[in-house]
C-alpha cells in the first residue's frame, strides 16, 4: 500500500457542493451569497468536509442561474466583490479546508463581451471564437443538432445572416474550442484564480466541449418516448458530445493547474464508464475525477449497485483515483429518490466506497425535492419544456438552517420557495443523536480517522437479496460494510471470516459495539460498519500491497 502522506487532499477530503444561491443570504435579498457562506464554515468543518466547492459566482445576466459567464474574472455583485471573495478563500484555507471553483468553459453569456464582439460582424477577430454557420439550403439551421434545455441548438443572427450553436439556451453560445486563441483567453482566467489560491475547478459539461469538425448529423435515439424524456433525447448526440480532440483540450487545461502545486480537476461528464474513464486521460494526465454519477442514475438496487461499484473500480486504468457523487443542483434530491429510510443507507454507501464522495448541500439533513408551483418557477429548463419533471427548482431550494421563517436561510423573500424546514432543519438535528445529520457526521468522522476508509482498498464481498456487501482495508484495519437496500430483513453467512467483527457505526445506533461472528442480520433499510483487525490477508489470499 501507498503511505497516508502520498495521496493528496483530493483523494482522502469530502467534497460539499453549494450552491451559493441557496446556501445562506447575508443581506436579505433573498439569495444566498459568499458572505453567507462565510457565515457557515464552522459548520462544514464541524460536519467534517474537507472541500468546497461553489457553483457558479461570476457576473452573469443568470439566464442559467450563473451557468451563463459574462466575465470569468469577477464576482457578481449579488454574492459580494471580490475583496469578500479572497477573505472568504482565506478563511476556508484557514480552517484547512480547499475551495474548488465551477468553471464554464463550454459557453458564455451572450452577454460576454467576446460574444458581443464575436456577432459584430463576419470578419471580428473575435467572430471564430464561437461557432458560426452559414443556415442550410433552405434557410434553416446548420444541421439538426439539438438543445440540452429544449428545441434547436442554433440560433440566427438576423444581423450578420448565420447561425451559432448553444448546446444550452440561445442566451450561452458555445466557445469555439478548435481556437487556439480561446484556450488562451479561458487559460488566462483559469490562472487568475490559480494564482488568488483557489485549489482546483469543477469543469462544466466537460464532454460538450469540442464539436464534430464537419458538423454531421445526430443519429435518431430508437429509444427515445416523448412523454418522459427531455425533447433533446430524440437524437443521440454523437457528433456534438465527446468528440476525441477533447482529450486534448482537457490535457492542457490539466497543464494549467499543474503549474500549480496540489491542485485539482474535476470534470462533469454525462457518460457511460467505457467512455467516462477516457476522461482520465493517457498517463492519467486528464481530469482528476471525471465525476462518476452512477450512484444518482442507477436503480436503487443492490445487486445493479454492487455490479456498477465491481465494474468501475475494474475498469479504472492504473493510477487512476475513484470518485461517487450523491446528488448535485441537477438532479432529483437524494432523499426524494431513494426515501428518508435508504437516505441514510445511501449516506454510508458514499462515505465508504472508495475514493472521492461529493455531497451536495442539504443532503446531509435529507432534504427533499419541493413542488415548485408554476408561477413561481425559475429554472429555464422547466420553462422550455414544462410538465415533464425537467425542472432543477425542486433540489435548488434554499438550506434548512432552523425552524425560524425562512429556515434561518433569509430575512428577505427567498428566491426559491422554502421546504418543509419544521421537521427538517440542521438546528434541530444537530441536537439529535439518532437523526440523518449526526449519522453524516459520524460517518465523516469515521472516514476521516480510519485511513482504511479513505484510502484503502476495495474489494467486493457478497450481494444477497437487496444486501451489498465490500470490505475496505489499508492491511492493517479492515471494514466489512453491509448495505441493506431494501425493506425486508436478510441474514448473511460470513463463513469464511474467523475472527470477530465489532460494529464501528450502524444506521441503528443500538448495533453499535455489537461483537459479529458467524452471520449477521441486517433489519430493512439498516447498514453496518464491522471492524476487522487481521481480515486482510485471510479475506483476499494477499499480502498487503499485493493489489
Ligand atoms: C451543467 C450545469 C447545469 C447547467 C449546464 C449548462 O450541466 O451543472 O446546471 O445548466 O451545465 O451550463
Ligand atoms: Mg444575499
């Protein structure tokens, strides 16, 4: 095994996301805001995060709700100025604890001032900075490619007679990443932050950054059913998602933050694992964590869980570091999908597996997705295509803090409507042994003190009915975690290990201290931690190290 010291922060710390319009308002505007944040840090240390990192906090016309730059290099004014901004990052530093930046490099704001240049005129230096086409024979767009957020991917120009491409709303047209003045310009931006301190980017859309050269066609998705699924989905988005130059473009932005020392890069990708695991890069020198979000797209099932967990860490290429993501501002919450029983089973999954676990803000209190009546509706997701659940609204709604109004989140109106903050808040379940967020906070606790948790090995156990099983282990301690998914109770053989387990942390707090030998019994919606002293070379025929 590798000594605890080899492996960086990235690999052993939980990441938190925030999402800054929701996490806490300072002023009463009813948006969350840095110094909000700032307000909250002994929290997060006190949950046993180790990173942050923050969605979006650039000057932005908000078409996306800050997905859509209009300077790469500034703050909004909504979430405070840039002299808030560095105090915030040395605070975070203070506390020992990195701060990770969202950054977009796919597209702009049709607002961004290289847009604004860019549609001037058909000879703009700045016009092959986006992708501009000529429309088609009959007028119409370039090719059919569509919009992730609903409807045509081009967008006419009236003044200069062509079409650019957005991969998202007609307000963020798509950078033209074949220009190698564009890699220098976001480059720059990248190092402006490098420079402040920042420890890393989360790279948005990574696998949309780089088009097919000759602009063909989308094949029909035969799978495709209007009813439930997002109008882009018609096509499958062969030749305008990862494309292999890609690789290239995420190679240098990896040099870029490797001028730097012990810096991250993250990369969002919608992919399957043949594809994802790409995003590493040849010699690992691509994204760091290309974010693995099997655990938010799966069934919640044991056995197609514990298949996914066994073929990623099969198929990851030497050297090449884990990663699991619970939940993020794009998907349903958490607690809404799997339901409050296996949100705590889920919260043991994540904080066990191996390598990188990012969270998303709320979880830990299990929030729920709130119904978002139609007037009040903001995600132009929702707009574009209503009625199909495609809104984002419901998991972007603002941190439950307390039971005072507002959830403690805002003096003000809160730009998105409060959940149901009476029962589920972290006042009240900070102070309760048996809720969610002292489960979360163990749970880190134990992750970050047992280096067999954070960097040890894996390896699978068994799959019984809707029980998982996998051991952890750095050779010295080994953890055999058990995982009931589902709602009847299961009794594992643990036959071929001897020696006694000691329950370390179970969902039920009463299994605690337990001493297993022989079986164990696992109650619906129940997960254990055993702990092992010399099961290594007993359970995997090795050595230490022999991996
Ligand atoms: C990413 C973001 C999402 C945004 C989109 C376009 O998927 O996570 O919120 O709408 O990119 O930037
Ligand atoms: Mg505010």
């Amino acid at each position: 095994m590798m000594k605890e010291s080899e492996f960086k922060w990235w690999q052993k710390e939980v990441v938190y996301q925030i999402y800054p319009r929701s996490f806490m308002d300072s002023d009463g505007d009813g948006v969350g805001d840095l110094a909000g944040i700032e307000q909250k840090l002994d929290y997060l240390q006190q949950l046993g995060v180790g990173a942050i990192w923050i969605s979006p906090i650039y000057p932005s016309p908000m078409a996306d709700f800050g997905y859509d730059v209009s300077d790469y290099t500034g703050i909004h004014p909504l979430f405070g100025n840039m002299e808030k901004f560095d105090q915030l990052l040395k605070e975070v530093h203070e506390k020992g604890m990195k701060m990770i930046l969202d950054l977009v490099p796919n597209h702009t704001s049709n607002e961004h001032p290289w847009f604004q240049e860019s549609r001037k005129s058909r000879t703009n230096p700045k016009r092959d900075w986006y992708i501009w086409k000529d429309p088609a024979a009959d007028g119409g767009p370039p090719n059919n490619w569509l919009s992730e957020f609903g409807g045509d991917g081009w967008e006419l120009d009236e003044q200069t007679g062509q079409y650019y491409y957005h991969a998202y709303l007609k307000e963020q047209p798509d950078l033209n990443w074949r220009n190698p003045e564009v890699h220098e310009a976001v480059f720059k931006a990248m190092r402006f932050w490098l420079d402040k301190g920042v420890d890393g980017f989360r790279v948005d859309v990574m696998w949309h950054m780089i088009k097919d050269d000759q602009f063909r066609d989308n094949p029909p998705n035969p799978d495709y059913s209007p009813e439930t699924m997002s109008p882009y989905r018609k096509l499958i988005p062969a030749y305008s998602t990862d494309q292999p130059e890609v690789h290239e473009v995420v190679r240098k932005m990896r040099q870029v933050t490797d001028e730097y020392t012990d810096r991250v890069l993250i990369g969002e990708i919608y992919l399957p694992v043949e594809k994802l695991i790409m995003y590493y890069g040849e010699g690992n020198k691509g994204a760091q964590l290309p974010f693995n979000f099997q655990l938010i797209g799966l069934p919640w099932d044991a056995a197609k869980i514990f298949a996914a967990v066994n073929d990623y860490e099969g198929a990851l290429p030497e050297g090449a570091w884990p990663n699991w993501v619970m939940g993020n501002h794009d998907k349903s919450r958490l607690a809404t999908r799997v339901g409050k029983s296996q949100a705590r089973v889920a919260a043991m999954l994540l904080l066990s597996l191996r390598g990188t676990p990012t969270m998303y803000y709320g979880e830990e209190i299990g929030m729920e997705d709130v119904p978002i009546p139609p007037e009040q509706v903001q995600d132009p997701h929702e707009k574009n295509v209503p009625g199909k659940n495609l809104g984002r609204d419901p998991q972007r709604t603002p941190m439950q803090w307390d039971d005072s109004s507002n959830a403690g989140f805002t003096t003000g109106d809160p730009w998105l409507p409060v959940g149901n903050y009476g029962q589920c808040n972290v006042a009240g379940e900070w102070q309760k042994e048996d809720s969610l967020l002292s489960l979360y906070r163990k749970l880190l606790k134990l992750r970050n003190t047992e280096p067999a948790l954070h960097i040890g090995d894996y390896f699978p156990y068994k799959c019984q009915d809707n029980l998982l099983s996998y051991f952890r282990s750095d050779g010295e301690k080994t953890f055999l975690i058990l995982l009931n998914l589902g709602s009847s109770e299961v009794t594992l053989q643990l036959e071929n290990i001897r020696e006694n387990g000691i329950c370390r942390l179970g969902t039920v707090r009463s299994s605690e201290g337990e001493e297993i030998s022989g079986e164990v019994s696992l109650a619906p919606d129940e997960g254990k931690m055993l702990q092992y002293n010399n099961a290594y070379k007993e359970l995997t025929g090795k050595d230490v190290g022999a991996r």
